[in-house]
C-alpha cells in the first residue's frame, strides 16, 4: 500500500505565496482544448468544407499549423458542438431504436403513475401517509413479475 505524502506548514505556505505571486497569462498564452477551439472555429471548417475541402484535407491544414489533431478529431468535436441546437430530439420508430428525452421523461413518469395506482395510502398518528404497495407481482423491465421471496416483508 503506498505511504501517504506529508509536507510541511511552510512548504504549502510557500507554494500557496508562489501561486499568488504568478503574473496573468495573456488570452493568447492560454491552453484551449479543441473542443472548445471548435465552438469558434466551426463556421470557418464548415466554410472551408463548403468550398470543396475535405475534413483530411481542413486537418493537414491545422497540422501545417502545429496543431497536431486528425480529421476525425475535428469530425467529433464538430458534432459535439452541435449537440445543444437539440441533436436527438428527432423521433425513431424502428424497433431498438434510441428514445428520445421526452419519451424517457413519459415512460417515466407513466411507470410512476402505475406505481402509484398499486399503493393505497393508509393515515397514521399525526396527521402523516404512508404508502404502502397492494400485494400482486410487480413488472421488471424485462417484462416478467417480480414476486418477493417472503410473505412477510
């Protein structure tokens, strides 16, 4: 088992007052991953694109530039970019298709209700419910009844 690393007071006050002493960093100075790159970018690789260039050939481009990424790297970071205009709201009827968030959102909310429709809420001391499952097998995901495996649970 490795043995835990201990410093002293002064070595971490020191390292703090070095860290505060740092200048800023100029914004042209500054790491920016290529997803983020590409936020700002993209408009000007779909243009290039527009243009007749491939994503191969946008990358060579960026390797001339010292930017060492591939056109698969750009390929992903252009289509993670574009996630938030609602990429994957579109519906699929095709069996094992995925589901959208808002058929999870109904599927989920429906399951509840028939939870809820299964429990009977019985009143205790102080005014308080308690919910309290009717007996009969529960459905599992898989389609098959989930008994449970005693009587008096």
């Amino acid at each position: 088992m490795p043995v835990a690393k201990v410093y002293t007071k002064s070595q971490w006050e020191a390292f703090g007052r070095a860290l505060d002493a740092l200048p800023e960093k100029p914004d042209t100075e500054r790491g920016v991953t290529v997803r983020d790159a590409m936020k700002d970018m993209r408009v000007r690789v779909r243009t290039a694109q527009a243009k007749g260039y491939t994503l191969e050939q946008i990358a060579e481009q960026a390797q001339r530039q010292g930017l060492d990424i591939t056109a698969g790297t750009i390929r992903y970071a252009l289509r993670s970019t574009g996630k938030a205009s609602g990429a994957g709201s579109v519906a699929r009827s095709a069996p094992g298709a995925r589901v959208t968030g808002a058929e999870k959102t109904s599927t989920v909310q429906s399951r509840a209700l028939d939870v809820a429709s299964q429990t009977r809420h019985v009143r205790k001391d102080g005014g308080k419910t308690e919910a309290r499952p009717q007996s009969g097998p529960v459905q599992g995901a898989l389609g098959f009844a989930i008994r449970p495996d005693t009587d008096d649970l």
